[in-house]
C-alpha cells in the first residue's frame, strides 16, 4: 500500500504530549483565574443549526463559517440548502443561544474555553481550528459588565504570565459621531468601519488609501469619505476627540469612569488607551469595544465588547452584555516560535517532570509475565505511574524507557522472584536498589525523593 | 421579532455549570487514572480530510459520518464531490494518522478524551455529540497491549465509582473458526458478524431470525446460516468453544493467558467472560476485541480491541495496536436519570460547594463604584472567589446573591468606607461580622473555616 497523507488537515493541528501539557496548564490556570472572577463554565455543541449562527457575523464573517452538508439523499436540494449545521464560528454567539434557552439572560456571568473553526486561508500563525476563552456578563449594564470583563481578561493574561501590554478602548457610538462630524452617510458607516479595523495592521497610509479606492467604488456618498482618508495621519486620534461630536458623547464619560475604577483596582495596571479610531470586525457590537495587544504585537491577543442586540438576534429577548475572550494561540506563541510540532524528538521536551516519575517496568521473560503485571497493579495501587512492558529483549526495553524519558527502571526477574524483591535502577546516575516486595512504599519514597 | 428556536441542533447539549463540573471532575479522574497507567495525552483536530475516515467504518459507519461543505462556489461540483472534510467519527482513525504523522507507532501509549460526532438518528440517550474516552498501545503487541487496554479502562471504571460490570472478550478469528466450522461462505462472514453484533441487545430470538431473512435475501449461500441460526441458544456459547475450529485456534490461549494475567494482577477484578458470540460493529479490529456492560445495562460501557491492519490502512505503515475506549454518556448516565438540562433550578445542584465560597459585593451606591472594585481586587488577591455587584437597588443584588447560592455577603456602604473597615454577612446563619480593611485575612479565614 502506497503512504498515505497523515497529515491533518489544513489549517489544524496535532497535539502532541508535551505541547498539550502546556495548553492544558495554561487552560486550568485561566479556569481557576476565572472561577475567582465570579464567573461559571458553560459548554455549548460544535455545530449549530446554520440559521442560528447566519447574518451575525458580518459579510467576511458568513464566507468563513464551515458548514455541515446534510445527511441523506441531497440530490433534490437546491445548491444553497446543501448545509442545515455549521461549525460554531465563536463562543459568543452558541453562548448566547443556550442561555436564552436556560433562561439566564438576566444574571449569569460565563466563562467558556474551546476551540471554534473559521475557513480562513491557512497561513503561518493563523489557524481553521483555534481556541477561545470567553468571559461574559449576561444581564450587566455599563460600567460593571466592561469594568468586570477587563479586569477578569487582565488576572488571566497575568496567569499566562504575559509580559506587557496595552489595553485600547472604544465605544461604537464614538464611531459613529465621528462618522456624524465628517457627514458621512449612514449606509456608507459599515465601509468606514471595515477598513478601519485594519489601521493596526496596515498603518495609516494603506489604510487611507483603502479608503478612497472603495469610497469611489462602493460608497453611496465618497466625498466625505475621502475628506476623512486625507485627515489619516498619526495625530489624528487626538483631533477625533476633540471634535465636538465625540467630545460630548455619553460613551466619553463611560469609557473615563472605566479608565479611573480600572485604575483605582488595579495595582499591576497596564496603560488603557482610549483610542476612538478602534473599530472591532464583528458586527454585533453596540457599545463599548476593546482589544488588548502585546507590546511589539500587531495582531491583539484579546478583544471583545458590548452587545446588547445579539441576545435579542439569537433569541428574540433582549439582554445587556458584555463580555470578551483572549485568543489562547496568540499569547502562547508570545514566548514560543511556533506551538505545535510533529516530530517524535520534539515530544519530549516538557515532559521531563511528568516522566521523571513514572516506574518503567521490564518485562524479564515471559514466565513472569502475571507476576509483573500483580507488582505493576500493586505500585500503581500506591499511587504511583506505571509503565509496563510489553516484552522483547531487554536493551530494546531500556531504549523504549530511555526514549520515554522515564528515570527509574523496576528489574523483576528469576533472582528477585526467587529473593520475593525488586530492583530499582535510577537511570540517572545508574544506582540500583533492592527492595523487598513486602516493602514497596521504599520505591514511593525513592521514586518522589522523601 | 419573534422568538427564536434556541435549542442546541437536534442530538446535541448545552451543559450549564453544575452538569459541566460533574463531567469535568469526571474527565480528571480519568486523565490521572490513564496517566498513571504510562499513557500520555494527544489531541487530533476536530475535522480530517474526509478521505481519511472514509471507508474504515463498514458500511453504515460510513453514512452516519457528518460532512463538511466545501468552501467557495460549489456550483460546478458533482453531488459526490461536495464534501472534503468530516467530523471525526471516533478517536482512533484520527489518532492513528497523527501517530503515523509523529513517526510514533513503534512505541507509544496515548490517551484522549474528547467529543466525536456522528449522524445518529437522535433518541433518549443517543446523541450525535458524545464523549470518548480513548487509550491506545501502539507498537505493542499480544497479551501486553490487550492486558494493558484492560487495566487502564478498568482503573478508569473504579475511578468513576461504576459498581457492578463484566467484561466479555473474544477475538476475531474465533468468529472466522466459528464461520468455517459452519461452512459459511468468506463473502457472507461479514452479513453474520453484523447480525451476531445485536445479540445482547435483542436477544437469541430476534437475531436468528433476522439471521434467516437476511441471509435468505442477501448471502451468496444461505443454507449454513440459517443453521446457525437454528442453533443460536443461550447455551450455544459453550457448543461454539467445544468446536474443534475454535477450540484448537491460538486465539482462545490469547484469552486465556488474558484472564490469567487479570485474575492475577487485579484484586477487585469483575469477572472476565469468553463470549465466542461477540462481534463488535467496527470493521477495523484484527484479533482480540472486548466489551464491558454494567450490570443489568444493555449497553456497552466500554469497548475496543486489537486493529493491526488499521495503522497501515491509514498511513501506510503497518503497526501493532490495542486499545479501547469508555463512553462518558453511559457511563455518567448510570447514576443519573439524565444528565444534561437546561432549567434555570437545576442549575443550581452540585454548585453548592462552589458558591460556598464565593464573596458576593454589592455596590451600595455609584460614587462607591471604583473604591467597591478596588476591595474586590484586594479580595481576590488573597486568592478568594469574589463576585463584584454590578449595582441597582439593594434587594435585588441581595436576590442574586441567593439565586447564585453565594453564602458570604459583603456590604461597604459610606459608613464602612468612613471607619475603613467592611461588614460580611454570613447568609447561611445571617451573622454579620464587622472586619477592618487592614485585616482582609480575617475574611479568608471566616469563608475558608479556619
């Protein structure tokens, strides 16, 4: 048989031991953090029905969601009816679903931690499967909910131990003021926010220029669009919040009042901007908007915001929310080059402290193959982790425990059967020890160094 | 807008807090019970490239695999060219590729416990999202793997407190000895196995039966089955091993050696029985297979087996492996009528010990509102659960309070803030203790009991 393509599919990863040791570490840290803040774990399907999840996102957004051809005899369907389930997109949407269906929108705080699928190109860093950690406040108003999310986002980026940081804030209806002081057309905003959103990422120059290309081509009214492009100038922050219909916004105060409880909170306060040209891609934002990026970043590493429609959209009731989520790829590629790897030697880095305890037992022949198996059941039964061999000649064993990194090495043959002991062997400096077998608590004491 | 349907897909669940933590606390028993039985963890995406999956399931595997729409104009695709990727359907398939993918399958034992999703029809306790709990010896061959498999899923059984249960065991070839020695055709051996398959769930009657009509209408020669059929009684068990085929094949000195090691190695070792009838439905399984029911319960708990050809179907490579795998829903479904729910009340069950702990803020007014989070966060820092009050009238954030189940109250209203100092509120007993703001530790020790 020819080889096969074992690779996964583009865009996801395999998760080999030691790389998965560090995500779940940094996943129970952010679950304990979490847990501290006041807020609950809820879980929600992989799949949606393809109705609950459409329209939410956003243009670009709809184009990347993964859906599930329907099962059956598809011959009949028309070409858009193909899919009835898609992959969850993100958290927030399933999220808001299933406590609209529990009947919680009016006081539950949720964390949630799993991965979500997008159908984006697959390149270096960005990935179709990737995971989220969602915190959100159902049923909270302004400033509690924003105040709240921050603060719970900031202890699990301080968990990850993430070095420094910026948190930029906004609020759409400072959006659209300043889309208001430029008299730019209600139906041309949504343009105006999507090239805006790309400012981190492309600079000033690109994104003026993005601007007057689709002002011309796609705007109901270019010129005051283009008026704006010219205006895309480093200094420009400062004059958007002077101009005198953002100044006066509501959504001013709001963001000063979280500035000064975050700062009056927080001891270890990173600096919190408020930068009225944030624009965040997903359409449901109604209100306050946030991202967080690491210094030297580009890309932010956490994001979220206000929004009060969705739960209405996904449920038909409305609801205040806030909420955000870190993106867990982003902050664990800070301090490493690349997380997932697929070479064997690779698999052993990591995995040094879960190794360094666990009992490699030979297998001396296949006579005591019963009695091996009894003295492996009775370590374990002290608590203690147990490889057994499978048998073969004994220098292929001790390659495997070699390989395996596991440190002690449990000798069971005819001498120690006849003698009723064991002997251990510290692979590190090569000691041996006998050891009675009415006496095993001496390898536990051995083996955890007491 | 009208109310919308906020049902998970049909098949699947939300799982709110007090559920989600059960499973959790469930899911870590066992990742400690498979880790210190040697294996290690490993996580495959949820989708592969469809190609991989199909064709290793039999038949009707194969249809209740979920598809993934291709992405783009689909429009010139034929209807059977729809589809590049699916859901994982187990596992293992999934497993076996990234093990191939990291050169592991000469030596490794990995764990995995994770959903996979298949097109079910949905029913009362089938879903088409459910929970595998997987553990796999690659590269080891008979009896370490099969004995290996045993002791890890039994472990995990103990360690979920599952009472009363057996495992049955059989292999294969003892079904081809059992289809020879009837003189059945090789091309209607599979026909017999999916039948046999139902045994323990309808019974020696319904399965002769469906034996009869089904190899009258679909067996290249369908006299020799119907005579199986003729014989298939409650104790055709023990016909079936005196038959010279299956008594004189290697397997059944593979089972025995099996239950001898078991017996051997394990006190509290439920009974092992050889089931010579035992099929089980995956077409991938080589040599030994077995099955653990729970007292009085139809359905497998857990299952598994040898699968040496499967290794080399998905990559290429031949390898030796056993394994098996515990099915979380059935498994937690024993001891609960039904696990998941979706009632706000029942939201609050097994929560209890949280929220005992857990310190309720309230904001007793906004002018309060930065000095109330910075005693919050002060809180926290001493590693206690604090929920901040997000504010409104003083009934109500007491009414949530209670709806949360939080014990402890914390008011600090002007008259705390005058004297630096807070009052906590015992809500179990309503003791009141006044603390000053100098000495939060005497708050971690009224909530903590010590």
């Amino acid at each position: 048989m020819a080889k096969r393509n074992t690779k996964p599919a583009s865009g996801t990863r395999d998760f080999l031991p030691a790389a998965l040791l560090r995500r779940r570490a940094a996943i129970r840290r952010l679950e304990e953090v979490f847990e501290q803040h006041g807020f609950l774990p809820l879980e929600t399907p992989a799949f949606e029905r393809l109705e609950t999840l459409e329209g939410l996102y956003g243009e670009e957004g709809d184009k990347l969601i993964f859906k599930i051809l329907r099962r059956g005899d598809i011959s009949e369907q028309d070409a858009d009816n193909l899919a009835d389930l898609a992959l969850r997109y993100d958290l927030t949407v399933p999220a808001a679903r299933a406590v609209a269906q529990a009947g919680l929108q009016h006081n539950f705080r949720r964390y949630q931690i799993g991965p979500v699928w997008r159908a984006e190109r697959a390149a270096a860093g960005r990935f179709r499967e990737f995971w989220q950690c969602d915190v959100d406040l159902y049923g909270v108003g302004s400033p509690a909910g924003e105040i709240e999310t921050l603060l719970a986002l900031h202890a699990g980026l301080q968990a990850l131990e993430v070095g420094d940081y910026t948190i930029y804030i906004n609020a759409r209806p400072l959006l659209v003021a300043l889309c208001d002081a430029f008299a730019i057309d209600s139906a041309d905003r949504k343009l105006v926010l999507i090239v805006l959103d790309k400012l981190d990422k492309i600079g000033f120059e690109k994104t003026a220029e993005e601007l007057k290309t689709r002002a011309t081509q796609e705007a109901q009214n270019a010129k005051p669009i283009i008026e704006l492009a010219t205006r895309l100038t480093p200094d420009f922050r400062e004059q958007v919040l002077a101009l005198e219909e953002v100044a006066e916004s509501d959504s001013v105060q709001l963001l000063q009042e979280i500035q000064s409880c975050l700062t009056r909170g927080v001891q270890d306060l990173p600096a919190v901007v408020l930068d009225p040209l944030l624009a965040r891609g997903l359409d449901y934002y109604t209100g306050f908007i946030f991202e967080i990026r690491a210094e030297g970043g580009k890309d932010a590493i956490a994001g979220g915001g206000r929004y009060d429609d969705l739960m209405k959209a996904v449920s038909g009731v409305a609801s205040q929310v806030c909420g955000g989520s870190l993106g867990l790829e982003r902050i664990l590629a800070l301090d490493e080059a690349e997380l997932p790897n697929t070479k064997q030697s690779d698999n052993k880095q990591g995995l040094q402290q879960t190794q360094q305890q666990t009992l490699h037992i030979t297998l001396f022949d296949e006579t005591l193959r019963a009695q091996t198996y009894q003295l492996s059941q009775e370590l374990r039964g002290l608590g203690l982790a147990v490889f057994t061999e499978s048998g073969g000649k004994l220098a292929t064993q001790l390659k495997r425990a070699d390989e395996a990194e596991h440190r002690w090495c449990v000798f069971y043959g005819s001498d120690e059967a006849q003698s009723r002991s064991l002997t251990l062997k510290d692979l590190a400096n090569g000691e041996e020890h006998k050891i009675a077998l009415d006496n095993l608590e001496a390898v536990k004491k051995l083996v955890r160094g007491t």
